[in-house]
C-alpha cells in the first residue's frame, strides 16, 4: 500500500513538473515571438527611412507648362515632331512651333532637342510642346552672353525709321540709332532734313550689318545694337598710325550745322576703298579763321580739302583746316592800333552788342555798354544797322584771344547830331511858305483867327527844337 502510494505521488510530482516546463516553454516562446516582431518592426521602420532617404536623393520633378525640357527626336513628319521626354512620355511638336529661329539646321531622328512645355496632355494624350519658344528663350540667353563678351553678331537690317534701323538677330528684333552708323553707313544730309535722312536709311533694308550688342532687357524685349563699335578695332589698329600735327588731305564727305567731315587715306595707303578710308571731323570753329555761322557758306561735299590732325580721341580724329592757314590776327595791332578809326560794316546785332567785320578775317565787338554811353535812352537796333558801314574806334586789342573792342567814332556821332538839324529846316520851310488859307473862312472873322493862330505855334516848336539840338551839339 505504502509503494502504491509513493508511485502515486511520484506521477504527480511528474505532471506537474511537466505543466511547469511546458509553460515555461510556452512564455520563451512567447517571448521569441515578441522579439521577432519588435525586429520586424524596426526592420520596416529602417527600410521606409532609407526608402525616404533614396526618394530624397533622387527626388522627381513633375514638369509643369513654361518649363523646357529635353528630348530625343523619335520621328519627324511634314506638320509634327514626336519627341521622347523621359520618364514623362511622348512629346509632339506641331505647326509653326517646329521652327527654331536659331539655326536653320533641318532636325532628324536621335537629335536631341530642347522645347517649351505649352499643353501636359492634349487630346491625343501627348505632352504638347514649342521648339520655337524655346529657341526664343535660348536666343535671349545667347545674346545676353555675347553683350557680356562683346561679341560682334550679323543683325538684318529690316526695316528703318527717321531715327534709325529696326534690325533682327536669331528672330530677335532690336534698334540701330543712327547715332551708332559707322562711317559708311552715316547719312551725310547737309541740311540735316529728317525726310532726306530716312530716304537714305530705307537704301539699308535688306542688309546684313556687323554689330555689337550696346543694352538688353529681355523682360522689356529691349535690344540696343552698335554698328560703330564693331569697327572699333578696325578703326583704332589704323589710327594708331596716325599722331597729332599730321597732315592729311581728303574729301569733305558730309556738312552739318556744327561743321564738316572730311574723308582720308590712312598713312601710307595710296588707294582703298571708300569703307577703308578714315573719317574726321573739322569743327565749325577749325574750318576758318573768320566767324562762320553756316559751315555750307565754306565748304562742299565733294570738295578737296587739306587739313591739320589736332586731336585724337579714342576712335575720333579731330581735324582743322584754319591751322594750316596763316592766322590773321598775328599783324592785327599794327593794321588796326588801338587809338585808330576804321570803318567796319555791322555784321550782327544781339542782347550785349553788335559784331562788326573791318575785313574778311578780323572782326570786333562793340558792346552795349558803350553804345547806352554815347546815346542813352536808345536801343541799339535805332543807333546802327545790320549790313551798314561805320567808323569804329579801336578800343582794346586781345590777338591771341582774337578779341578787339570798338566803340562808335565822334564822327558818327557828330553825323548823327547834325541830322535832326536837317529835320528841322524840311518842317520849318513849308511851315512859312505853304501857310494854310481858306477863302471861304477868312473873311468870317473867327475862323481866320484860328487858322493865323497855327503858324504862329509851328513857328514856336521849331524854336525850342533849335535850342536842343544846339544843346546837344555841345
């Protein structure tokens, strides 16, 4: 009975030890479990970071309209280019916006292309887009860098106006002054008329020129180009040739209010066509030594001239023709003293005096001043004339300044004096002999009265004249 009973307890001493371990098999397991899911989570976890990550690094941009993208040509066809945009899909470009209006380089199959995204899905289901567009931009672009490197681009000349050029650059369009004309292409107008100037101008369209790009805005769609600048370097390499106090002969090529042009062979160039030759300009003042208000009153165009180099400015050559002539006023002071009376005819009257020429050349001034000394009370216009001759008195000499001061003579003075007197006498003589009478009157009484009353007045006034005239007179 006793071994029943410890075999018995033996068995359930067994089945719970069992229980036991089976539980602790079920919590490691349990456990196992647990840990395999907190790995597998922070497994998700690291991979959806580094998923984040590479999305990051290789982040995709959906194109929008406006944007230019590249793509290769797939296929070319008479009214549409089909091009494959990647990854995005397939391009096509239609009609008009096929023409790139900077090249002229017909497009064909595995060329790559640059266009202007116009529509992101049509009604075939394809990315519409503009080469044309695109190219304007690209020219824009272009242009911007050859103003930076000052470049020289071919513009065509397409239209004109009394200003200037309208030109075009890879479709661009833009403006020439005519300012900014070279030499060749400046219209020589003598009279300066603007009509004349815009004929000339229009001879330009169709032209290719050489330019340089001045000012560019492509938001304002602002072009400025110079013809002139691109022949800087030409101009200059033959300038440097050149040295103040040469002399030159050329032909006057153009006559404008503020002087002439005169066209040269660069030293050491016998013949050369009329776009190689040099331009410089003769001042108004450098033409001759005597005032000049109108150049065309001294010279030509067409005529042969000789002149001095007196100036060079970076690619502007300043020239003078008086230099190579004697000046007159190196023997003024002994032609005309100071102290001496000459006679001058009055070339021109202005607020503070008036010109007068002695001869060709040598000129004086008399000044208001001394005029309202001599006759005060009068404007200068009442003492003396335009075109009349005086006699001058030489008041102060200035050779190298090529000044002298004139005043009015005595004589002139005593002339103008004796004048009223002469006045005087033509009233006086018909007063006396050519009496007024009416015979229909004089024998009324009161009326006869009034008319003997009138020489009798006449005769007064002529009087007190007499006394301020000899007042005057001394």
């Amino acid at each position: 009975m006793t071994n029943i009973l410890d075999e018995l307890a033996k068995k359930i001493d067994n089945i719970s030890d069992k229980d036991s371990s089976e539980d602790v098999v079920v919590e490691e397991k349990k456990a196992k479990k647990s840990q395999k899911t907190e790995e597998k989570v922070i497994s998700l976890d690291n991979g959806s970071e580094a998923m984040a990550n590479l999305l990051s690094e290789n982040a995709i941009r959906f194109p929008q309209v406006g944007d230019v993208v590249e793509g290769k040509v797939v296929e070319v066809t008479s009214n549409a280019i089909y091009l494959d945009i990647e990854p995005f899909g397939t391009g096509i470009v239609l009609g008009r916006e096929m023409k790139d209006g900077t090249t002229s380089v017909k497009l064909k199959a595995d060329d790559t292309v640059s266009a202007t995204i116009i529509e992101l899905e049509n009604e075939d289901g394809y990315i519409e887009l503009s080469i044309r567009e695109a190219s304007h931009e690209k020219a824009w672009e272009s242009l911007e860098n050859k103003r930076d490197s000052q470049e020289k681009v071919d513009a065509k000349v397409v239209s004109a106006n009394k200003g200037g050029l309208l030109i075009e650059i890879n479709g661009i369009s833009g403006f020439l002054p005519v300012s900014q004309l070279s030499s060749k292409n400046y219209p020589r107008v003598e009279d300066g008329d603007k009509n004349k100037i815009y004929n000339l101008l229009k001879k330009l369209i169709g032209q290719e020129m050489e330019v340089r790009i001045l000012d560019i805005d492509q938001e304002s769609e602002k072009l400025i180009v110079s013809e002139k600048a691109a022949q800087k370097e030409k101009d200059m390499e033959v300038i440097s040739g050149l040295r103040e106090g040469d002399v030159i002969e050329g032909e006057i090529s153009g006559v404008v209010d503020f002087g002439a042009f005169v066209k040269f062979l660069p030293v050491g160039v016998e013949s050369a066509n009329d776009e190689d030759k040099l331009e410089g300009l003769v001042h108004i003042s450098e033409l001759a030594w005597q005032l000049i208000e109108d150049p065309r009153d001294i010279v030509k165009v067409g005529s042969r001239v000789t002149a001095k180099i007196i100036g060079i400015d970076d690619n502007k050559i300043s020239l003078s023709i008086r230099a190579l002539q004697e000046d007159p006023w190196s023997e003024v002071s002994k032609k005309y003293p100071i102290g001496g009376v000459v006679q001058g005819t009055v070339h021109k009257i202005n607020h503070f005096g008036a010109f007068v020429y002695l001869d060709k050349n040598i000129h004086g001034l008399a000044h208001i001043s001394e005029m309202s000394q001599l006759y005060p009370g009068k404007n200068i216009d009442e003492i003396i004339k335009v075109g009349e001759k005086y006699s001058w008195k030489v008041i102060s000499m200035e050779p190298r300044e090529h000044r002298m001061g004139l005043m009015l003579s005595q004589d002139e003075k005593k002339k103008k004096s004796e004048k009223p007197e002469k006045e005087i006498k033509e009233v006086e003589e018909p007063v006396q002999d050519d009496a007024p009478v009416r015979n229909d009157v004089a024998t009324s009484g009161g009326p006869s009265e009034a008319i003997e009353e009138k020489p009798k007045k006449a005769k007064k006034e002529v009087k007190v004249k007499k006394a301020e005239a000899a007042k005057e007179k001394k």
